[in-house]
C-alpha cells in the first residue's frame, strides 16, 4: 500500500485537530494540558486509508504562536499539507506564518479546509473562500482546491476524502533504498518496552534488528521493534511514520531535533553554506552576524547568519550565507531550513543548505561566489566536482561522498564513473579509495615537484631531498595520500624516489673544476688513513675547507659510495672498510668468534675505531653480538 504523510496547518482553534479526528476518528491532543485547555501545544498523529489504497499518516501542528517551533518539528517530512481556515474568521496571523513556512520548506501541494461552516452563512462562506482565494495568489496553493467542511455535522468530510486521496495519488513515493533518515520528534518509554522514538522517515529504510545511529550525539542502538500505524512490522521505510522501540540506549541520552541514521550516512556539522531567502513580511532587512534561531527537520539551533555577497539583505530578496551554528546539525545539501529571529520570536525567511562544513575562505571572495552558484544551479557533474575541490588536498572516501553530498546508490557510482572517464577525478584505489578532483591533484602534483626543484636548488650538491622533509612541507596530506603522490609522480617519470631520497629525474651532482679538486682531496685524505681514519673535523682543518659547499663533499662522497659513514664523526674509505671486512670474515672463519680487543689487534687500530666498525658490521648482519664476542651471521657465512 501506497505510504504519503500530510501535515495540517493553520492559525489556533480553527480546528485542525476537531478535523482530523472526524476524518480519523482519533483525537491527536495527547497531553494533559491540551484536554484541560482545548488547543493543541505539542505535535499529534493520526493515520486512516483514502480511497486508491493509499494509507495517509497524518502530522497534526499546533496553531498557536507560541508553539511554531513545535510546528516546525512536525512539517519538515510531510508530502503535502492541508491549510485548515475557520469560515468565521479566515485568514489569520498564523495562517499567514505557517503557509509562509510550507513555501520555505518548498512543499509542492496540499488544499484548504474551510472549517466550521455550520456556524456561518452561505453568503459569508462565499465572501470568505474568495478572500482566502485571493491570499493564496502566487502561492504554492494557489487554484488547489477549497473544500468547506464541518467537524460537528460532517458536511463536507467525503468530499475532503475524495481531494486529499487525488493529491495523494499524484504524490511520488520516496526512495526506499538505502540509508535511513529519521529526525526524531518525539521520544518516551513504554512499560515493558523500553526507548521509543518517533518520526516522519524521509529516506532509506530500517530493519527489525538493524544497528542505528542517533546523530550528533554519535550514540548506537538496535531496533529492538518497528510500528508503522500501530502495526508492528520487520521494515520501515522512507515516506512513514515510524516508531523504534531502542535497545540499549536510554530516554534521557535522546531528545527531540536528533537523527536516526544508518551508521556512517551522515555527518554532522557546526557550519553550513546555504541560499538564504529573507521574507517579503519580515520587519527588517537582515544584517551580517544576526543571531537566529534554525530550524532543520525537528532540530532547532542558534546561529548567526554570515552573509557572503552583501552587507545587509533586504525584505524579499536572496542570497548566500554561511551559518554557524551554536550546536550540530544533522544535514545534507539539498535540505530545506528556516530561520526565525531571535527576539522577537517570528519567521524570517529560509533556503536550501548547499555543503557542510565549510567556512575557511572569507566572505565575499569570488571563487566561494563562483563555486556557490554552481551548488545552486550547476549540473550534478558540476556540482560533485565542487563538492570534492572543497574537500580539499585529501579529498573524500567513496564512503564520505554520500554523508557530504546530495548523491548517493547508484546515481552517485554513475556520476563517478562519468567523471573518472572524462579525467575530471582520480580515484585512489591504493589509498583506501579517496577520490581527489583532478585540479587539485595537479595543483599539489606541481608544488611537490616546486619543492624538489627549490631544494636541489638550495642544495645543488645533495642528491635529492630525504623523503621525511618533503613529507615536513605537506601537512596537510594524510601519510598514504603523500605517498601515493610519491608514486604517481615516479610513474609518470616526474619523480625519482630511490630508497627515501627523492630528486629530480633531470637532477644529476655535477661539480666545478675547482670543486672537483677539493673532493679528490678530501677522498684521498681518507684512503691514505685506512682502518685508522681522520677525524672529520682534522680533514676540514688539515685541508682549510671552511665553506658550506667545500664541506658538503663529503656528503657527495657518502652518496657516491666513496666514503661510508660509521658514525656521524667517524667515515672510512670504501676500500679500508672492504679490507676489514676481509680479515674479519677470515679470521672468524677460522676462530668462529672475535671480542673487541682480538679485532683491534687484528687491524692494530684504537679502542676508538674498533667499536664502531664492529657495530657496523653488526648492523649490515654480517656478525652478531653473543655476550662480549662477535660470531658470523648469514650474510657472512655465505660470503
């Protein structure tokens, strides 16, 4: 059976709950105060079935002023709305207001109820559905149909059936598949049952046994039971009203204005990019920084109002704005909101949210305009790409795409591969699937290179730049991103990284005529010491290098595999470390172990260079320590 939600609205006792309950027959005043005082403050639910099998659930709204917000809590599920006007009175104050929300909340259909018709003239009645006609001009309601009814005598109600089901036939049903969305609007617990919650589910579906999510507060639950109109059942689903009964989670974690998800579908945020439409009816022009009150499905928060393309917005006009919200929202792009002052309390205006939590370029630069524009009226190609250069350098797993996006299922994995293919994104598959936007990657690929090119630069004679350093000048990156674009750039022959050094292909340490000289020296130097080299230092003083670069040859040598470090003072030439090396290997082939001492001896050298050279051959696993001696290790039994 087809499942539409309709939601009343209406100034107070004009009898939207009298209403229902003829259609109904269930009085949706719950609350004691209610009965003692006969109008309605907090939401009420009702259901009944239309002709063309179709099953209406029914949000009943307060209509007095001071219980908007309640209203608000109710609205933001509903596929078409049912105007309830008093032929006595008509059209008042909150008639004006609610209307002026469904416009914001761009409900697309509903009619009116002309209410207590028993108790005027026929020739009043007609006066009063030609004033309401005239105030629904350039409304969404405007030419819907004006059934005039009576709560007391039925007059009317059949004839109210027949419209309500014809606009129901025309609503199309939501998607079913995927992710849940419950804003909750009423939580309690049941003797015997436990947590209870409430709400209109405006997307996906939820299993009987299904783990959820209650967002922002990021707390996890199992449905422990579903009902849908009274009747229990194994699924719920987008266009519902549903209540969960929670296990494992307690009434007072939950309150009205939190969302019940599927874990991980949504993200919530504390900024919000938004088009913002100010009210022709709004008493004054809104200034940047206003403090407000939001309204997000049945959430309410307070915020101020950043305006991104002007000073100050007049009645009636639009524009872009960027809301901070004392709190989090639980949102998508593509929600509708409303902001209502904060004092004095009244609806002002509303718009579309357009991303999430952005808010780090300053207002009124022309890339955040140009990029807006195109969340508002771009194409979905257009507006993914916007969605992931927002994102930045380290761009958005497959799985964040549809918490920050308005795409998701199917829709979103063709929107992708259009992308991929046109080489408008890069998929990392090695990089736990993050999907970057190709000006971005090109812009981090050229400032990696920038960086490698301005070192070898600074340091003509070092043969690249460690990769640890390089990782140093991208903070942003995430590890497995910097690394990925390591090897993107390796593979596109931009980069060369030869163990964690990384240069450019084209980087080559060529020396001058003079410095070629000095590097001779410093070589011969250590060569002419042998096992017993000289101190670093002697080598610098002995052969008068005092410059940077003089001194940085012995770096070029290291490189070279000429000269290897032992310790940062101490270096042999490449030929004496060979030659110890042998008669290491030999003496311990025939001895089958060496101490400290039998090596200084053996290579009459000091305590000093001993030591170290034995832990480099430690180190290469050439021998190995076993209590004061050394013996063979594999690399040096095959040797």
């Amino acid at each position: 059976m087809k499942q539409v939600i309709l939601g009343t609205a209406g100034h107070i006792d004009h009898g939207k709950t009298s209403l229902i309950k003829a259609l109904t027959g269930i009085d949706t005043d719950r609350l004691k105060e209610e009965k003692e005082r006969g109008i309605t403050i907090d939401l009420g639910f009702a259901f009944m079935d239309l002709p063309g099998g179709v099953q209406l659930g029914i949000v009943d709204v307060p209509g007095h002023e001071r219980f908007v917000k309640n209203m608000l809590a109710g609205v933001g599920g509903i596929d078409f709305v049912l105007l309830v006007i008093a032929a006595d009175e008509g059209v008042m104050p909150q008639t004006r207001e609610h209307l002026a929300i469904c416009e914001l909340l761009r409900i697309k259909d509903g009619l009116v109820a002309l209410t207590k018709t028993d108790m005027v003239e026929e020739s009043w009645l007609d006066l009063v559905r030609e004033d309401v006609s005239l105030f629904l001009e350039k409304t969404f309601l405007a030419g819907k149909p004006i059934v005039p009814v009576s709560s007391r005598t039925g007059q009317g109600l059949e004839d109210l059936k027949v419209e309500m089901a014809r606009i129901a036939a025309k609503v199309q049903e939501r998607e079913a598949a995927g992710p849940c969305r419950l804003p909750i609007d009423r939580v309690f617990t049941m003797r015997g049952f436990g947590t209870v919650v409430t709400g209109t589910m405006t997307a996906g579906s939820v299993n009987l046994g299904e783990v959820v999510e209650i967002l922002p507060k990021g707390i996890q639950a199992k449905v422990r039971g579903l009902q849908v109109h009274n009747r229990s059942v194994e699924v719920a689903s987008a266009g519902q009203r549903v209540a969960v009964n929670l296990q494992g989670i307690e009434k007072e974690e939950l309150e009205r204005g939190d969302v019940l998800v599927s874990p991980g579908s949504m993200i919530p945020a504390s900024i919000l990019e938004s088009r913002f439409s100010l009210l022709g009816s709004s008493p004054h022009p809104l200034k940047n920084r206003s403090r407000v009150r939001f309204h997000l499905g049945a959430s309410e928060l307070i915020a101020r109002v950043v305006l991104l393309d002007t000073g100050e917005l007049a009645p009636g006009s639009e524009g872009f704005v960027r809301i901070h919200l004392e709190g989090q929202a639980v949102a998508r792009p593509g929600d509708r909101y409303v902001i209502r002052s904060f004092s004095p309390v009244e609806t002002i205006g509303g718009g579309e949210i357009l991303a999430l939590g952005a808010g780090r370029r300053r207002r009124s630069s022309p890339e955040l305009l140009s990029e807006m524009e195109v969340l508002r009226a771009g194409s979905n190609r257009e507006r993914l790409r916007i969605y992931l250069r927002q994102a930045g350098p380290n761009g958005l797993a497959l799985t964040e795409i549809g918490a920050r996006t308005p795409f998701h299922g199917p829709a979103l994995q063709a929107l992708l591969g259009e992308l991929q293919g046109a080489g408008e994104i890069r998929i990392l598959e090695d990089a736990g699937r993050r999907v970057l936007e190709s000006g971005v990657c090109g812009t981090i690929s050229a400032q990696i290179l920038t960086r490698v090119e301005d070192y070898h630069r600074l340091a003509p004679l070092k043969p690249g730049i460690p990769k640890g350093e390089l990782r140093t000048r991208f903070p942003q990156l995430e590890d497995r991103i910097f690394l990925w674009f390591l090897d993107s750039l390796g593979r596109e022959g931009k980069l060369v990284v030869e163990r964690e050094i990384v240069r450019l292909p084209s980087h080559r340490v060529t020396l001058a005529d003079d410095l070629q000289q000095v590097k001779e020296r410093i070589e011969e130097a250590f060569r002419k010491g042998g096992v017993q080299p000289p101190n670093l230092e002697e080598v610098y003083q002995t052969l008068g290098l005092k410059h940077p670069r003089e001194r940085e040859l012995v770096n070029v040598l290291v490189n070279e595999k000429r000269l290897v470090r032992v310790k940062e003072q101490i270096i042999f030439h490449s030929e004496a470390l060979q030659r110890a090396e042998e008669a290491l290997l030999a003496y311990l082939k025939e001895h089958r172990e060496i101490t400290a001492a039998q090596f200084r001896d053996l290579l009459n050298i000091s305590r000093k260079h001993a030591i170290p050279l034995l832990e480099y051959f430690d180190n290469r696993r050439i021998t190995m320590r076993v209590g004061d001696s050394r013996v063979l290790l594999g690399k040096g039994k095959s040797a």
